[in-house]
C-alpha cells in the first residue's frame, strides 16, 4: 500500500531559485499585503492587469522579465471580496485551490504560495483561520489518488515540493502550530479520500480493513477488526441483513478505532460510526436506470470516522477519547440478499419490516450505534457524544446543495448546543453545515404499519421526493438503536448528532472533499 506524503516542504520563504512557481493569492479591498515578503510581485500583477481585465477575478500565469528576477512563473489568484454579508473564507479556499491547478497546469512542481495576511479590519472570528484554510485547499489540489499512486510509482506526487510563506502578524510559533495542524487535518483528508475515493473492488469491506490496520500499525490508535459472519450475525443483524447478498470477498466488516491519550485525565469522548457501504446497487430495490454509478461513494462516512481518527492520531489531543467506528457493508443483489417485506429484529430488540432495501445505511449503522451505546455506558466512557457519519440520503443534498453537510441533535445534544458548536467551526474552516431538527412527525413516519412490526424501516419513494427526507432516517437510528431510552427525560441523558454528508462528501466524477474532518478538528480536539 502507498501511504500518501504531503509534499511540504516549508513554512517560510527560502532562496526564490528553490522555487518554479510563486503563487501570490490576493483580496480584494485588503492591503495588508502590500508589504512583506512577496509583495513586491505585485507590481507584474497590477501591469498585467492593465493589460487583461479579466485578470481581476480569474487566476492568470504572469511570465516574469529575466531582469533579476530568479524565479520566472508566478500565479496570481484573486480571490475577490470577503468584507460583504455572505463573503466567507471559502474565498481564501477557492482562490488557493484555483491558483495551484493553475500552477500543476503550467507545469510547476516547486510551489511556493504566499498566504495573505489579514489586516485588522478583516481580522474577525470568520476570518481568524483564514491561512490555514489556505493551506488545506493547496494541499487538496495536489493530493494524489491511492488507485494511481498504486499504479504508477512516477505518478505519487504532482509536485516535487510545496512551501507557504506566512508572515505579517503571523508569529514564528503559530506558524508551527499551523503547520501541524493542517498536516494532521490532510492526512485524515488523505485517509479519508484514500478509503471513500477508491473503487468497489480496491476498497471492498476485507480491503478497507486491510488499509486500516496498515494506516494506523504503530500508531495511537487501537484497531479491531469484526469480520466473522456468525459474530456479525449475532450482534449486528441489521446490517448482517444488508450482507447475505454479497459474495466472500465482499463480506461485511464492522471495524472499531480507538484512541486514547497517553496520560492525563479523560474528559469526553466522541463515539463516531461511519456508514461504509462499499457498493450500493439498491438491493433488490434496485437503482435501475443509470442511477447506480457513483454508488462506490457511498462509503465515505466511513471513510471521514477513519480519516478523523488519523488526524486525531497525529495531534494526539489530551483529554479526549475518540472511538470510532465503520461500518463496511456491500448491498448486492442475488438469492440470498435481503428483500423488502422482512421481518429482522435489531440488536436493542426493535422488530422492523424492511420497505426498501435502498435504505440500507440506516440498516448498516443502526446497531453498531446501539453497541457503542452499550459499550460507553458498560465501560463508564466520560461525557459520552454519540455521532453518525453517512452519504444516507439524496434528500439531504436536494435540501441545502453540494458542498454543506447537515447536522442534527436529539435532545440532549440540543441542549449542549452541538450543532451550533459544529456549524460555528466549520464555518471558520470552511466545511460547512446546514442545521436541522429532528421532530415528532419524524419518529411518526417510521412507526411499524400493522401489528407484526415496530417500525418500518422505509417508505417507497425517494428521499429526495419525501418530505423530510433527511430527518425521518436520523429519527430510525435514535428509535432502533434504543438511544430513545436516552433522552432530556432519561436518568442518562445521552448527547446524539447525525450528520449527513450525501452532498458534502465531493464530487463524482472528482475527488472525495474529506468532510466534516476539519470541523470535527476545530470543533473538539482544542486547536487554539
Ligand atoms: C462545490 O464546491 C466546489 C469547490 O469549491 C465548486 O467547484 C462547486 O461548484 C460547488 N458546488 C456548488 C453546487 O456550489
Ligand atoms: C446554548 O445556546 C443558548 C442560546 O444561545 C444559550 O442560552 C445556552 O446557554 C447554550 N448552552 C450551552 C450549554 O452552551
Ligand atoms: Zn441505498
């Protein structure tokens, strides 16, 4: 396996010769930058755009004069206005992310990017992680898939090295402090991409839990691998359900990682499960059509709870543990996959009739959520938060577009005020989130249809057409998990947050975004 190098190379300028390529990202309405290193290219910027208008708000290749200068390519990316109502920092993202594929296609492979400082002005709490969201979106333009780092030795990385110069009110130390964090924050990115990225085959449940151990071998994390069917069977029947279809090499892994701080007390601990649906065909529901391609994706919160658990694993936090867990099931079709109109009884005693077999993520996590829940009450965890990560539903992107995750609360977490906590954070790393609630009428809709069931597990149109499409799966997960025991009304309160990444997750074609590991980062592990 090829573990994925960030090819950084410094946080402060060196020799201009080091480099092919100055990439200068600039915004609008901020002088800031027109002192300090770097600055005085701008010169061959503002005579370019004499020239060429369309320089203003496009990303342009200058050639420098020969005159003195040693380094001959630069890249300006503008990255417009962020003083307005709905500018965000995803204007330093997108400007960063613009600029360096203008740099790879111009043929650079020893970036360096000059990062603008922020005046005073723009120095708000919206703005305070601006260069580090920089520096994330240069390394997500260069990050090279595992399938082809894996085929081609020549092809691991697309640039030789990359630098950042950061100067301005930026002190040495937070520059380091910088740097480590957005080493962490991409190698979970990297983990996660690698994972949720990859095809059916190279990432089948048995290969995920391969890439797993061989990512954290010697690390700080524990990993435990489930991988016997009768064991599945027994303390995972839902998702054992979503299994019977496919063949050996496709079979179901339930996969645990745990950190926990070398020393110090424990304050909290988050319990992630990612939904790890390596293909989804639909089941015998099937997605007829052309609607299956792409469906390898449907792994990626997976892919995010081991992607997070790498980030954790390198900043090594103090009082916190963080147990996650993937759920790594294929849905295929055949004589033995489970069909709608089927009884199953869940692992907290639930009786479900399966309505469609499509819904199969909620299948696929439910009752390893019950069994964390067991396991952090039956092993005293410390403050408990209980989350699930899943590309769960086409209603959720329908809802609020590409590119935003959603998150909701059960009581208990809406009183610890987490979604706002998550949103606040992503918001200033640019990951952001769109927040729902959880009602009464969605735990209504799910309600079993005659005396043989509790609850049926679906309805029969697509999220997307389904009036709180994105709700009604969190409110199964809460009631068949058994965490309903664990409300604001319960002498155990429980804290619970889904998040439905199905349009954060990135594009396909295209790379897997990583989401929600940076806000998940910002939010828990005390980056300042
Ligand atoms: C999502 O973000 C990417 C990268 O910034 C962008 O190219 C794309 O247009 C965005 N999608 C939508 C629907 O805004
Ligand atoms: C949650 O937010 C509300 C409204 O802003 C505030 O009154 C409350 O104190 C917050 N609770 C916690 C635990 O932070
Ligand atoms: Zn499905």
């Amino acid at each position: 396996m090829e573990r994925y190098t960030i090819p950084l190379k410094a946080f402060a300028k060196g020799s201009y010769s080091e480099y092919d390529c100055l990439l200068l990202i600039t915004i609008a309405a901020n002088d800031s930058f027109k002192t300090g290193c770097c600055s005085h290219f701008l010169k061959y910027v503002e005579e370019h755009i004499e020239f060429d208008k369309r320089a203003e708000s496009e990303e342009c290749l200058i050639v420098l004069p020969e005159n003195g200068n040693q380094i001959r390519r630069l890249v300006h990316s503008p990255g417009g206005r962020i003083d307005r109502d709905f500018d965000d920092v995803r204007r330093f993202r997108d400007a960063a992310y613009r600029g360096v594929k203008r740099a790879l296609a111009a043929g650079a492979v020893n970036i360096l990017v000059a990062i603008p400082c922020l005046d005073k002005q723009f120095d708000t709490a919206d703005y305070s992680l601006a260069n580090l969201v920089t520096v994330l979106a240069s390394f997500e333009a260069i990050y090279v898939p595992l399938e082809i780092r894996e085929a081609f030795v020549e092809k691991a990385a697309k640039v030789n090295s990359i630098s950042f110069c950061n100067y301005g009110k930026s002190e040495e130390s937070s520059a380091a402090i910088m740097q480590n964090l957005a080493l962490a924050i991409e190698a979970g990115r990297a983990v996660a991409r690698d994972i949720g990225g990859s095809d059916p085959e190279r990432m089948s449940p048995p290969k995920v839990a391969e890439y797993v151990r061989s990512i954290f071998s010697d690390s700080s994390v524990k990993v435990q691998v489930f991988d016997d069917a009768s064991f599945i069977k027994q303390e995972f029947p839902c998702l054992a359900a979503v299994n019977r279809g496919s063949s050996q090499q496709h079979k179901a892994r339930v996969i645990l990682l745990t950190y926990e701080p070398s020393d110090g007390p424990i304050e909290k601990t988050l319990c992630l499960v990612g939904k790890g649906v390596c293909y989804d065909t639909g089941g015998h529901d099937i997605k007829a059509g052309g609607i299956m391609a792409g469906m390898h994706r449907d792994k990626c919160g997976a892919a995010a709870v081991a992607g997070f658990l790498q980030t954790v694993n390198l900043l090594k936090p103090k009082g916190i543990r963080v147990v996650g867990a993937m759920a790594m099931v294929r849905n295929s079709i055949g004589p033995d996959a489970y069909v709608a109109d089927e009884l199953i009884t869940a692992r907290s005693g639930v009786r479900l009739r399966i309505g469609n077999t499509d819904a199969e993520g909620r299948m696929a996590m439910v009752d390893v959520l019950c069994f964390l829940k067991e396991e952090a009450i039956k092993k005293k965890y410390e403050n408990p938060h209980f989350f699930t990560i899943a590309t769960l539903t086409g209603h959720a992107c329908i809802a609020v577009g590409d590119n935003y995750s959603i998150i909701m609360d059960n009581g208990p977490a809406r009183k610890k005020n987490i979604s706002q906590l998550i949103q606040q954070a992503g918001d200033r790393v640019a990951d952001p989130f769109e927040i729902s609630s959880i009602k009464r009428e969605d735990f209504e809709f799910n309600k079993g249809k005659s005396e043989y069931e509790d609850i049926l597990q679906s309805n029969n149109l697509p999220s997307s057409r389904t009036p709180r499409g994105h709700q009604i799966p969190a409110a199964f997960l809460i009631t068949v998990s058994g965490l309903d025991k664990y409300g604001l009304d319960s002498s155990n309160p429980l804290p619970y947050s889904h998040i439905d990444i199905a349009g954060s997750s990135g594009p396909f074609p295209g790379i897997p975004s990583g989401a929600p590991i940076p806000a998940l980062t910002v939010s828990f592990l005390n980056i300042e």
